[in-house]
C-alpha cells in the first residue's frame, strides 16, 4: 500500500498497481516507480510525498500515456533524501571534529533529517572549504567513516555493515525457478535475475552464497543492490559484488600557489620583524624537511653573508602555519622593509631607505615556497 502526502495531509491511498519497481543501492540510491489506470491518479501530483513501508519518497516525475484501450499513469519517485541535492541546502563550511554522531546531526542542520543510529564511536573529522550540495557532503561523511547509509524515515543511519554478516544461501532449492548472471568486468561486478516460487527475503548489504549447479555458479558475496516489485516480491534482481565507500578530494579546495606563498612569506616576514631583524638580499634558500635554510648578504662599507635557520609547522594542505627562528650564524646588519609586492611567480623588497630587490619563487603543488632566486 502507498500512501501520497501533501505536506502532512493525506491525499490517498494506493492499494493496487499495475506494476512497480522498488530499487536500493548500498551508495545510496533508492528510487520507487509504479503504475496505475489514470483514474487513479487524478490526485497526484510532482512533489508530493509517496509512504512505502515507512520509507518516503518524493514525487519527480509525473508520465500519462495510452496503453492499449487503457488510459494509465506512470510516476517516478526518488527517496526523500535526494532534497538536500536542492541548492537551498547547499553549504560552502564545515569544519569538525569529534563523535560521529554529533558530527552527522551538526551536518543535517536545517535539514528535515536529523541523526539516527551511528554504529562508530571515534573520532572523526571533516573539512569543506567550498560550495558543495547537502546530499554530496553527506556521502562524504559516511565515505570518510567507512560506513554505509540506510534509512529510516526521516533519520539517516550509518551502519559498520547492512544486512546480514552470516552468508544466507539464496539458490540450491526447488525456490528458484529462474536464473541468469551477466559479469561486467568494467564495474567488477555481476548482476544476477533471480525468480523465486516463494517468497524469499534479503536486503541490501546481505552476505550471500549463491550456489546453482548447472550454470557452473558457487560464490560467496554481498548484495550491493536490490530491484524488486514491493507488491509482488517474487522477482527479485540482485547485483552483487566488492563496495568500498568512494571519498572524494573535491570538498576541500587548496588555496591558490599565490594564496599560499603570500601566507607563508607573510609569517616569515611577521618573524622577522618580531625580532627587530629585517633583509637586506637573499641569496639562497632551501627548505629540507621542516626546517628553512637562509642567507643573507648584507652590504653595509663591505658585503658580509649571514647565515639563518627557521624551523615551520604546516597543515594538512602543505601551508606552512607557522615559522620559528631557531639559529643565527654571525651578526645580522640589516636595513628595514617597507613593503613587499607578490605576483604569482616573483616578488619585490622595498626597503626604508629607497632600495628595493626582485626575486622570482618556486612552489611545489600545495603552494610551499620550495626555492627564491633574486633577479638581477
């Protein structure tokens, strides 16, 4: 029986289909589609809410067609879940880290969703630093916890394993009256259309073994998809195979080369005046693991080389957050900055006393000044 709902209000009660469809994915796709005679479906409408044994989908698509003499009704529904696809929940931050089910309902915030049962007790943590949707940053959420979707109602679960962890064996009886496997070495998976006489229940995420003889066919596996009529659950199609969570490295955008060396010369200059020191030219840099090598050559009556070493933290980006003044060889003479210009690939010293230097930078992929050679 399908339920429709506009808002909280009931609009009818569907008890007989033509023919329907249910599918489920373990990377979350839930989709419902079902027909009816047109008569029946006078009500409908896109955007209304379809109950199905207490899952929710929302009405996208709306298909009326002769079929025959028979005026009929096709209608496409997406789990409720797919809302947060919407740009109205689109989110440019988040930044946590903490318990994973905090986190989960920090992450629904201003959703109709809210946390269900989360099955991982440690820490976890998640950045994003651009504009992604509220459906895709759930995904990654669950992806970087390893764990898998499942819903319920209006709460979304994530669970260490769905379905059964025991291997149930689904084949090998008089209950299978149909079978066929297609393997698709592109998706390293097989799909299997499986006919049962009886009804046989399995859910996604299942560990199975299928055994039938005469196809050559004894394997242990994992549903990883389930396609069935929900009103006449005797045609089931089963996809099985490996599913491993997909992280994506699109959520959080690296800051610019510029944007990168700009901090970090910044820090190193905010040291350096920290310490009443300032540059006159430098000759040669070279950055060994966490350690900056510097030297300086100063003209003041003759030129004379000093030599400093800097010790940097960084993030997990590669920029550096911080630079510390470990050693200075010899005494420093030298004349204060007044500005520095950064482009993308060089920059300008202009010093108190008129003078000024140009120096072209090199920088590796997360924008970490790797070597600065003066020009001229």
């Amino acid at each position: 029986m399908i339920e429709i709902y506009a808002g909280n209000t009931l609009i009818q009660t569907i008890k007989k289909v033509m023919n329907a469809n249910l599918r489920e994915t373990l990377d979350g796709e839930f989709t419902l589609s079902f027909t009816v005679l047109a008569k029946s479906a006078l009500a409908l409408k896109t955007r209304q809410v379809a109950k199905l044994d207490g899952q929710y989908f929302e009405i996208v698509q709306i298909r009326k067609s002769i079929q025959g003499d028979l005026p009929i009704c096709s209608v496409l529904c997406e789990h409720v879940s797919y809302v947060l696809n919407h740009e109205m929940y689109d989110i440019s931050e988040f930044d946590f880290t903490g318990d994973p089910k905090s986190g989960l309902n920090e992450l629904l915030t201003g959703t109709s969703f809210t946390a269900g049962v989360v099955d991982y007790l440690e820490s976890v943590t998640m950045k994003i630093n651009q504009r992604v949707s509220r459906r895709a940053a759930l995904m990654q959420y669950i992806a970087i916890l390893g764990g898998e979707i499942e819903y319920d109602g209006y709460k979304i679960n994530i669970r260490k394993h769905r379905g059964s962890t025991d291997y149930l064996p689904v084949m090998g009886s008089r209950n299978v009256t149909n079978v066929s496997v297609s393997h698709d070495s592109r998706e390293n998976s097989s799909s299997y259309d499986i006919s049962f006489f009886k009804l046989l229940d399995l859910s996604v995420g299942d560990n199975v073994q299928i055994v039938f003889n005469p196809l050559g066919i004894n394997v242990k596996t994992r549903i990883i998809s389930l396609e069935y009529n929900p009103f006449y659950r005797y045609n089931i199609r089963v996809e099985v195979g490996r599913y491993k969570p997909s992280i994506s490295d699109t959520f959080y955008k690296m800051e610019s080369s510029i944007s990168g060396v700009n901090s970090s010369v910044d820090d190193l200059q905010n040291q350096v005046y920290d310490l009443h020191v300032s540059y006159t030219i430098v000759k040669e840099l070279s950055i060994v693991e966490d350690t900056i090598n510097v030297t300086y050559e100063v003209e003041k009556g003759e030129s004379h080389q000093y030599h400093a070493e800097y010790s940097f933290t960084a993030d997990s980006s590669g920029r550096i957050t911080s630079i510390t003044l470990q050693d200075i060889f010899s005494e420093l003479l030298l004349k204060e900055v007044s500005t520095l210009l950064i482009d993308a690939s060089s920059f300008e010293v202009s010093y108190v006393d008129g003078s000024s230097g140009n120096y072209t930078y090199a920088t590796d992929s997360s924008g970490r000044i790797t070597a600065i050679n003066k020009v001229g």
